[in-house]
C-alpha cells in the first residue's frame, strides 16, 4: 500500500532553545537532545526576536519572542522574503503563560484585566505579530495537533506548497507549562523554523524532504518494543529532535546518507500507519 508523497525544498532551519540560541551552535555543541538547558539559562535566556519593534516586543511573551527569533535565522538562511512566506505554526499550549496570567486576573474579584493580555494569550498570536512586523499578508496558520503536532503541521505546509507554490515556514514551539500547571513530562520552551521552498535552487539548498503516509508498498508494522501506551502529556521534543538531527547531519556530515524520520504518537491505536519524512541529499 503506496500513500500519498509530498515534497518540498529545504532551505534554512532556524532554532531557540534556552540552551541553543541558534540552529548552528546546536550543531557546534554536538545536536544534544537536551533543548531545556539548566535552569539558569532557562530563567535568563532573552530571544532577542529582532524583527519585532521594540514597543511590541516588550509587550510579548518569551514564546512568541521564540517562534519570531527562529523564523528569522530560517529565512535569513534560506533566502526568502519575509514579508512573501506561508507561515504554518505548531504547538500543543500555544501562549500558555499569558494566558495563566490572565486567569488569574479573572479570579481576583477586585483585580483589573487585562486587554493585552487578553489578545496576547489567543493560539495564532505569535503569527500575527510576525505579519504586523513584517508586512506579510500571506496565509498564517496556527494548529493544536496533540501528539499528532509535526504530522498535521507538515501536512498542511507541504500541501500548501504544492498548490501554491513559493515559500513556506514550518514552526514547531513550546512554552514550558508555568505553575500551578508545571509537571516533569511538559516539554520546555523551544522553537523551531524550517523553511521550504516549492521549487530547487541550485546547489546552495543541496537537500529536499519528502512526506509520504507508510512506508514503500507497505503498511507500517508496530514494533511492541518501540511502542507503549500513550502516557502523560503529549511531547514534540522525539519528532522534532528527530527531524533536526536528520537536517542537521545533512548540513554537517560530509557525504551523509539520507535521513529517514519517523513521526507519530507512539502506542496509538488510531495510527493504522507510521508517517515518514526523508530527508534526501541532492546530487
């Protein structure tokens, strides 16, 4: 059973982690697995997000500062204009600490609420922060996938480059659940851009990404070793990490095979098949 295959073009990759402020100096300190850092660089690191207007700057919280500082390193790396890209953004919690905030000030009685707040805490606010700023009237999507984050967020890049054409940016973000909601299984604050591009550019962007649902004429077959119960929150961090491993070896690694990444929830029973991206070398 063949699925469905989709391509698109790698053309940058940007990263924020408060341990990795760049996709570069992850690379450089060996693609650890680790994006949360210690809890030092997690309470000072400041994503400087330099498209955004000081006075909005200040005014967002350090996840949208993230996905924004992420975009940039993808676009500047990639070529693109930032103002003619398809945005696509992905996460579980979206603007999780502003919105925290903003339900504690609905639960004092006497306290004010705040309206900034209050349009700051929506899922899609990064996305539109990033088209004041940068005079984009391209589509902007924001999505909640669960488990299923990097699958669904693909889906809808890639499809939308191969109607469209041009220039799309999958981000994929987190924002460490503040208190009273912090717990052990959260993923921490991160981001990630990956820009592609509908068409090849020569050999300065020598590698592309497939996506197809299964595998080669056939069906994906679970491996009970590999898959448990779903169990606690739903975590980006394997996908992801997988995905940027795969990049990144490519960028890095002279001579690198291609790359296979497997997506999908572990131990699902709604998965009647694995998704798979390849990562291919252009020759």
């Amino acid at each position: 059973m063949r699925g469905p295959r989709l391509r698109g073009y790698l053309r940058g990759i940007g990263l924020w982690t408060p341990a990795h402020p760049s996709f570069e100096s992850w690379c450089a300190a060996g693609m650890p697995e680790d994006f949360a850092g210690t809890p030092e660089q997690a309470a000072s690191a400041r994503p400087p997000a330099e498209l955004l207007h000081p006075r909005l700057r200040r005014r967002t919280s350090v996840f949208t500062r993230a996905t924004v500082t992420a975009l940039e390193a993808a676009i500047q790396q990639g070529g693109a204009s930032l103002d003619d890209v398809r945005i696509v953004l992905v996460s579980s919690f979206g603007e999780i600490e502003t919105t925290v905030e903003l339900l504690a000030q609905l639960a004092d009685p006497h306290g004010p609420v705040s309206p900034t707040k209050f349009h700051n805490s929506v899922h899609n606010t990064a996305t539109g922060y990033m088209s004041i700023a940068s005079g984009n009237h391209r589509e902007a999507t924001a999505l909640a996938g669960g488990p299923h984050n990097l699958e669904i967020a693909t889906l809808e890049l890639l499809a939308g480059l191969a109607i469209d054409g041009g220039d799309a940016v999958l981000i994929i973000a987190e924002e460490a659940l503040p208190d009273p909601f912090a717990r052990p299984d959260a993923d921490p604050t991160f981001a990630i851009a990956v820009h592609f591009a509908a068409e090849p550019a020569g050999d300065r962007h020598p590698s592309s990404l497939d996506i197809r649902i299964g595998l080669d004429g056939l069906a994906w077959e679970p491996d009970p070793a590999e898959d448990l119960p779903l169990e606690g929150l739903p975590s980006m961090i394997p996908s992801s990490y997988a995905l940027l491993l795969g990049a990144g070896r490519l960028a890095t690694i002279e001579g690198a095979p291609t790359q296979v990444v497997i997506l999908g929830a572990h131990g699902d029973p709604s998965v009647e098949m694995r998704w798979i991206l390849t990562l291919v070398r252009r020759s």
